[in-house]
C-alpha cells in the first residue's frame, strides 16, 4: 500500500508541476533495446536439465512462461514449474537502461532468498541476450560467485536459454539448459 501511495503523490507532483509550468511533461519513448525484448511476449511451454557438476543427480524441470511488456519498456516473464517433484513459481523483469547501455533485470523465485539482479547485452547477430549476475554459490556455502544467463533466439516461437556458474577455476560452467517454446 506505502508504494501506491508514493506512486499516487509522484504522479500528483508531476502533473501539478507540469499544470502550473503551463506544459505536459514529456516522458522517454521505448528504444529499439526494449523492443527487442517483445521476443518473449506470450505463452510459453518450458523445459529444462541440469545438474550441479559430474557425478551430481540431473535435475529436470518442466513448467509455463506467461510473458507481458510493461509500458513498452519491461517484459515481466512469470513463471511457474515443477522441478523434480517440488513446485516452483518465479518472476523475471527486463528492461534497458539507456544510461548504461546495458540490458538490466531482476528474478526472484519462491525456492530461495535471493533477489537475482542482472547486467547485460545482445550480441551482434541480435539473436542472443546474455545477462550476468553475482548469487550464492551453489558448491560453496557463504559463497558468491558470478553467474550468467544466455537467451537465444532460435525463431519467433522458440528460445533456448542456458544457464552458467564462474567456477573456482575461471571457468564457465554450463549447469543447465532449457528450451522455451510458445504455444500462444
């Protein structure tokens, strides 16, 4: 209730602010950055495996994607799945950050503590948004490590996403991969 009460009291600011100036404020338009990010509006089927390392059990998830865009800025991706018999809900924003040049996001789950918070890029072909986060390292307790998250477009209704943990090596390591497909 506090943040739509703060949200309320802006909005109020700025438009008797905008009244008096004798003008209408002038907010940013979507960029062509946040437009990319229309890949993931829809309804999707999930899919997923992974395991923490050899000789460590294959975790398999399966579950839906309803994805949405927020004033042409945001996708919220809300997800919800089953992984190895325990339901698991998560939410996923992504947006642009025109001052970092940098695609920004954030997931939190209902499995964990931890709010995610992402930082990066597309590559060059535009087909692969790779996000990179700092989170509890899975192999060491009290840890962190770096993490990252790779979506790639393989056509308007198939995504394959891939996720990756900084081992103590330096190394990437693949942990798990899923495929996302739209059924609307």
């Amino acid at each position: 209730m506090f943040h739509k009460n703060c949200l309320f009291a802006f909005c109020m600011m700025v438009g008797i602010s905008a009244t008096l100036a004798g003008q209408q404020p002038e907010f940013p338009q979507p960029q062509k950055e946040h437009q990319w990010l229309e890949h993931f509006v829809g309804k999707w089927e999930t899919e997923s495996e992974g395991s923490m390392g050899p000789g460590q059990p294959t975790m398999q998830c399966k579950g839906t994607m309803n994805s949405s865009m927020l004033g042409g800025f945001w996708v919220v991706n809300e997800m919800t799945g089953d992984m190895m018999g325990t339901p698991m809900n998560g939410i996923q924003t992504l947006g642009y950050n025109t001052e970092k040049s940098k695609y920004v996001g954030t997931w939190v789950d209902s499995m964990m503590n931890h709010m995610w918070q992402y930082e990066g890029t597309v590559d060059e072909s535009g087909k692969i948004l790779t996000l990179e986060a700092d989170g509890p390292n899975f192999l060491a307790e009290g840890k962190t490590t770096k993490f990252r998250d790779a979506y790639e477009i393989r056509s308007p209704d198939h995504i394959v996403a891939t996720s990756s943990m900084l081992g103590e090596n330096g190394e990437w390591v693949v942990f798990m991969t899923g495929n996302m497909r739209r059924v609307k």
